[in-house]
C-alpha cells in the first residue's frame, strides 16, 4: 500500500496519492471520510433521501473516474460542496422525479435519527420553500459551519451576495416556522 497510514493523511494527500497511483485504499478512505458530509448535504437541499443516495453515489463516482479534476482545486471537502452543488441545481444524470419520490415513498431513510426528532418534517418542509441559491448558502452556513467566504468560493458569487442570502434564508424560514412575524 502506497503512503503508509491513511487515517492521517489529509483528504488532498489522499486524492493526490488515488490520482497518482489509482489503488483503491487511497479512495475508500477518502470516500468514508467524506460521503457522509456529503449526503448529508445534498439531503438538506433536496428533501429526498433516494435523490440524496443517488446524486452523492453519482458524485463519488465521478471522483473516482476522474481524480485528477478535483487536484487542486483548493481544499477538498469546499471541492466537494461545490461539486454537489453543481449536481443537485443539475439534478444529476437521472432527472426524473418520479424514480426519486416513488423510492423515498417506499422505505427511503432520512439522516440517521433524524425523522425521529420534534420538528424533522416542519424543518424540512421549510428548507424546501427556500429559493434552491438561499438553500444552498443557508445549509452551508448553519450546517457545515463555513464562512461567508468559503460559501463564495463554492457558489462562484460574493460574500456580499452569500451574506444576503443566508439572511433572506433566515428570514423565510422563521416566517414559515412562526418563530418571528417578518413584516415587509
């Protein structure tokens, strides 16, 4: 096995080492490291845990096919967040609804332990009135716990216009949590 200890390299040195030599050990610990952040993103922007499953499989997918397109791009979990959302406003190669909500119908699972909590359907029914860009910004912000900057670079756009968003996203979803009253 190339490179010794996985477990503490960072997810650039793995991706650089799967790049460059193409065995599998690289990749796999890359993957359980980050598929999880992963889906658990795309979840939060697409309400659908079968959509979820299938657009984070079509992204690692992607990842493995194509290493050498995510080398230095910059850190590799923001490489990452930034390629989900690409894929979820693409909807991935499938884009056929039905296939999607037919399955979360029959058994599809939300976040572990999740569905069980006050609140999981109200919240995510509130996530879904979201404009998909306020969606995106909110989630990052509060979820992944990134800065207005790291949400930029991800969403190709200001920090100005991130900071805006994620303050419309706020406001959306106190409204239809009837945390506050938003006059306008």
């Amino acid at each position: 096995m190339p490179g010794g200890n996985l477990k503490r390299r960072s997810d650039d040195d793995l991706l650089r080492l799967f790049a460059a030599s193409r065995e599998l050990e690289p990749f796999d610990a890359l993957a359980e490291r980050r598929q999880d952040d992963v889906y658990r993103f795309v979840y939060l922007m697409t309400a659908s845990p079968a959509r979820a499953r299938r657009l984070t499989v079509e992204l690692f997918c992607t990842l493995y096919r194509e290493p050498e397109t995510f080398v230095g791009r910059g850190p590799l979990e923001r490489v990452l967040l930034a390629a989900a959302v690409k894929i979820v406003e693409s909807g991935g190669s499938d884009t056929s609804s039905g296939a999607s909500a037919s399955a979360d119908r029959d058994g599809g699972e939300t976040l572990v332990g999740e569905a069980d909590r006050p609140g999981h359907r109200l919240l995510m029914g509130a996530l879904s009135k979201l404009k998909r860009h306020h969606r995106a910004a909110l989630v990052l912000a509060e979820y992944e716990g990134m800065t207005y900057d790291d949400i930029a670079a991800i969403m190709n756009t200001s920090a100005s216009a991130v900071r805006s968003w994620v303050h419309g996203a706020r406001l959306t979803m106190a409204e239809s949590l009837g945390a506050v009253e938003v006059t306008s």
